[in-house]
C-alpha cells in the first residue's frame, strides 16, 4: 500500500512548479499577450487572489473567537497583563537584535560598493506620510468597533476583543456561557481553516506561477549584492538568533520546531503576509507545537501586528546599500538611530499597508539618506517580501513558546509527537443507507 502524500508536501510541490512555471514564462513569454492576459493576469491572478481573499477571510473571525476563549481561559486579569507586557517586550527585544545585526553583516560586506547607478532605471518612489506616534496610541481604542472588524485593523480588534472578554469574565455565569459558545465557534473556525488549506496547493501554485512571471530571476542580477546580503540576514537572525533563544528561554529543540512550522513558513512565503498566516500559525501552534490557546490566541495576532523582525532587517542592509550607492558615510550616532528608528517605527506603523516602505522612509529621512534610493530597490522588494514574511511569523512562534514556557500553557508531548497536528485528509460527512 502506497503512503499518501501529506498537505505539506503537496503544497511544497505546487510551489515548486509554480516557481519553474512562472520563471519559464518570463524567460520565453513575457510578450505573449495570450499567456499573459489569460493566464498570468487571467487564471493565476483570479485564483491566487481568492486564496488569499479565502485566507484573510478566516483572520477577524478565528482571532476574535480565539482571543475570547484565551482570555477567559486565563481567567486572571493580572495574568494577563503579564502576558502581553512579556510578549510586547520580547518582541522588541528581537526586532533590535535584528536590525544590529543586519547592520553588522551589511557594515562588514559594504553591499552596493561598486554599483553602477547611472546603468540602473530606479523605479520611482514616492514616500507616504508615516502617522504620528501620537496618534498611532489614540487608535488604538476604536472609536467605532464594527468598522474596526470590518477594515481588519488588527490593534483595535485585539483592544475590544479584550475588553469584551474581561466583561464576560466579569459577569459570571452569563459569560461562562458566552465562553462555552465561543469555545464551540473557535473549534468550527478551526475546521474551515482546514477546509481552506485543502485547497492551499492550488492557490499557492497561482501565487508563486504569477509572482515569478513578473518578477523573473533577471531583476535580481544588478541586485545580487543587496539581494545576497538581506538573505544571509535572513537566514543567519531565523536559524541562529530563533535557535538559541528557543534552546535556552523555550526549552525546545530548534529542529522539531522549524519542521512542525513548516506549514506556516510555506503560507508565509507564498503570501508574503503575516496577517493572511495567523490561521495557519495558530494553528500549527496550537495543534504541532502545542502551545495553549490561552497564550497564543493572545501573542500571534499581536506579533503579526507589531513584529517586524524581517522588515527591520532589510531596513538594516538597505540603509548601508543606499549609503554605499550614493558615497554617503554614516557614522555611530547615526547607525545608532537607525536602531531606535527601527523598533520605534515597528509599533508605530502596526498595521498600516505598505509598512516596510514607509518605516524604511522614515529611516532615511532621520539620518539624511535620499528617500528617491528606494526606488532602486523596489524591483527586487516583492521577492524580499516573502522571506521576510518567513522570518516574522517564525518571531511570532518564538516569542509564543518562550512566553508560553514561562506560564506553563504548553504541552512537551504534543511537541514531541512527530503526528500531533497533521491535517487529515478532508472527507465531507454523507449519508448512508
């Protein structure tokens, strides 16, 4: 008897094909207008659209339900309090040690040293205005909670979903009842995540075989420099920073934690947002990790907002490359602020779309770089998007094990169990005779 494919590497094996696909038609196709009017912005574009759409679809209901279910399972205010003063400044702590050691790498391999400006078409790039920090806290609260689920403004979600939950716990049996239905609706949103994710290879497909037929291979070559270092960043804060700190504060093993997330990063990757991930995060942290839903309900949707570790990394290298272009020489103060930029602009751009641009403008605004360099970097940006996004949601999970290690909210034996968690395979309920 054969052994059935998992999801996992059905939806690896569709980005694969997605990747060759959409590299191949860049290379040979680029100008046909059939392929790229029905399948390129036809079939691919509608498809993986929708499967975001579907994604995104799941995020206010799921992290509501859950987010009420973790806070009344706590049952104690001060608890959780201690939670969320935990996660918030863990999440700083690795956004700082990701952006100094992205200026470490970048200072030490000077990317953009020998860079030919004048053969370079920067795209044009105009900054945003970044909100005032002031405001960021005033809005916060919601000054209209039905707006703030219908635009998904995660922050204020998290604030009225919490207050709402603290109420019900206040209430006594009338919100012990409250809790058992949303204990009863979380389960079913689980069950539609699972339903969504059957068709995860498909959409995935489309997303990666449209992505990479706009953006080909060709793009990266002028940009190898930056493109290489922002990687090695990467990958050296994600497997060595997020190692060490589970090793020692999570008391997990590295290994098993990178293989039971790998679901998540492949969403991440393939959707380049953490927001349209939480389900899938939650999930596999939840049901692979064993993480109490107590703890995670509160810690994911939060780092989704405020974690920035990935986009604090490519400021880091994209500072020092833009510096080098232009013959720009920044000194510690200045590398100094950068840092203080970087974890200051993490909170006060939460939520706010185009983040990464915007933070990176406000950076080079405080310590005197042209924010038109931008512009050379944005071809390559969408491709640094996705691993990025990798490296956030792997933030989230960190912080979520240590912070849940430290209250006791996760189970060793689900984390050990190599099957704990794996979606079954979907078989929709009929009758028989």
């Amino acid at each position: 008897m054969t052994k059935k494919t998992s999801l996992t590497n059905k939806i690896l094996i569709a980005m694969g094909l997605g990747l060759i696909l959409g590299s191949l038609i860049n290379i040979f196709a680029a100008d046909q207008t059939i392929i790229q009017s029905y399948f390129v912005n036809g079939l691919f574009h509608v498809i993986g659209s929708a499967f975001i759409n579907a994604l995104k679809m799941l995020v206010v209901p799921l992290v509501t339900f859950s987010l009420i279910c973790g806070v009344c399972g706590i049952g104690d205010i001060s608890a959780l309090g201690r939670i969320g003063l935990k996660s918030f400044l863990l999440y700083i702590l690795t956004t700082g040690i990701a952006i100094t050691l992205a200026l470490g790498i970048a200072i030490t391999l000077a990317p953009g040293k020998d860079f030919n400006q004048q053969q370079q078409h920067a795209t044009a790039f105009v900054a945003k205005a970044s909100p005032p920090i002031t405001d960021v806290f005033i809005n916060i609260i919601p000054g209209n909670p039905i707006a703030a689920f219908a635009q998904g403004n995660m922050l204020q979600i998290i604030f009225f979903v919490i207050l709402f939950a603290i109420a019900m716990l206040m209430t006594g049996e009338i919100g012990r009842q409250l809790a058992d239905t949303a204990e009863k609706l979380n389960e079913v949103m689980m069950q539609v995540v699972t339903l969504v994710m059957d068709f995860a290879p498909i959409g995935v497909f489309c997303l990666m075989a449209k992505t990479f037929s706009e953006q080909g291979f060709a793009l990266i070559v002028p940009m190898i420099g930056y493109f290489s270092v922002v990687i090695l960043c990467l990958f050296v804060h994600a497997l060595g920073t997020f190692s060490v700190l589970l090793t020692f504060f999570a008391k997990l093993n590295p290994l098993v934690f990178f293989r039971k997330m790998r679901p998540a990063h492949i969403f991440a990757f393939s959707t380049a947002s953490s927001n349209a991930t939480i389900p899938v995060t939650l999930r596999a942290l939840e049901k692979r990790i064993g993480v109490n839903n107590t703890t995670a309900a509160f810690t994911v949707p939060l780092g989704a907002t405020i974690n920035m570790d990935g986009t604090a990394i490519m400021q880091g290298v994209a500072t020092v490359f833009i510096a080098n272009v232009y013959q720009i020489d920044l000194g510690l103060t200045q590398y100094i602020t950068i840092i203080g930029m970087s974890i200051l602009a993490s909170i006060g751009t939460a939520g706010v779309p185009g983040v990464g641009l915007i933070m990176l403008a406000m950076v080079f605004n405080q310590v005197g770089l042209p924010v038109e360099g931008i512009g050379l970097i944005l071809g390559v940006d969408r491709l640094l998007d996705m691993l990025r996004t990798v490296v956030n949601i792997t933030g989230d999970a960190t912080v979520t094990c240590i912070v849940a290690r430290g209250e006791n909210t996760i189970d060793d034996s689900i984390f050990n169990d190599p099957e704990a968690g794996t979606v079954p395979e979907l078989h929709l309920p009929h009758k028989t005779a």
